[in-house]
C-alpha cells in the first residue's frame, strides 16, 4: 500500500490545498493531510481548528486521512510508513525553497522522496495569506476557500479582529 503525507500549516485550507489533495489521493491509496505547526507563522486557528476544517473539506475521499504533527516531517513519515512527500508549487520561488526542504527530509529519513504537483493556474495567486487577507475585509471568499468552511473563516476573522482592536 503507497502512503503519501501532504504537509502544510492550512490556516486555512484553500481551493488550491483541495485541488492538490484530490490530485494526489488519485495517485496513492493512502494520503494523509498533515497540519504541521510553522514556527515561523502565527495561525489564525488553531491546529485542531485546521484539522477539523480539512477534515470537513475531505469527507467525501475515501483515501484521505487528516492528522497534526508538532515535530519534523521526516520522523512523521517514519512513523506512517509514509515514502513520500507530496508539495503543490505555485510558482518558480516555491520550488527554491521547497526542493531544500525536500533534500533535508531526505537526509534525515533516506526512504522519503517528494512529489512536486504544480497548481493549476486558476490557483497560482491563491493561498491561505490571501485568503485572510479577503476574509479581513469582508470580500467574498468564494473562489479562495471551499464553500463548506467559508463562515467559519469569515467568523474567525471577525473574532480576530475583534480581539486585536480592545
């Protein structure tokens, strides 16, 4: 059985993160979305948050499972039994960054390769800064998140807003 691990912060989780999990889970018969915690972000929801609203987005594929990890990918995957990595590249600065990343976890866990998908070009401007950044000034988040967690967002959003101006 092929295991994947699709790693990212989701905070939130966009059209383009969704296209990317259908995408690979066609690829593999198991793939697991993993929150991971980026030191250097501070989210808007918190990890268990994300893993609900992932979880919500991906009901309907049977071969996807959702999960959180706090610590380095590498030992994650060992511990899965995972063999690669799978990275949606929006553009040609994502691939710098993310192809070292994929060098370190390789060093790290020799078994584990990775798997570039590059975004579909409705989906190139598209991520979760941005879709905050909608969300903060009350656009429409149609187009930016899935339909199912759009008020959540939006709800989140005013909540931080909210916060920040008391």
């Amino acid at each position: 059985m092929s295991t994947a691990i699709y790693p990212g912060s989701f905070d939130p989780v966009t059209l383009g993160h969704l296209d990317i999990i259908k995408r690979a889970a066609r690829q593999f018969d198991h793939l697991i979305v993993c929150v991971m915690i980026n030191s250097e972000k501070h989210g808007l929801f918190l990890p268990e948050e994300r893993v609900e609203l992932v979880r919500r987005v991906t009901a309907g594929i049977p071969n996807v499972e959702v999960d959180c990890w706090r610590d380095l990918l590498s030992e994650y995957a060992r511990k899965r039994n995972a063999t690669v990595v799978v990275k949606g590249l929006r553009a040609v600065s994502d691939y710098e960054k993310e192809c070292q990343m994929a060098l370190i976890n390789r060093k790290l866990n020799p078994n584990l390769d990775t798997m570039f998908l590059p975004a579909r070009q409705n989906f190139t401007y598209l991520s979760s800064s941005v879709a905050k950044e909608m969300a903060r000034y009350h656009v429409s988040l149609e187009g930016y998140v899935p339909a199912e967690i759009t008020e959540d967002v939006q709800k989140k959003m005013d909540e931080y807003l909210q916060k920040s101006q008391s």
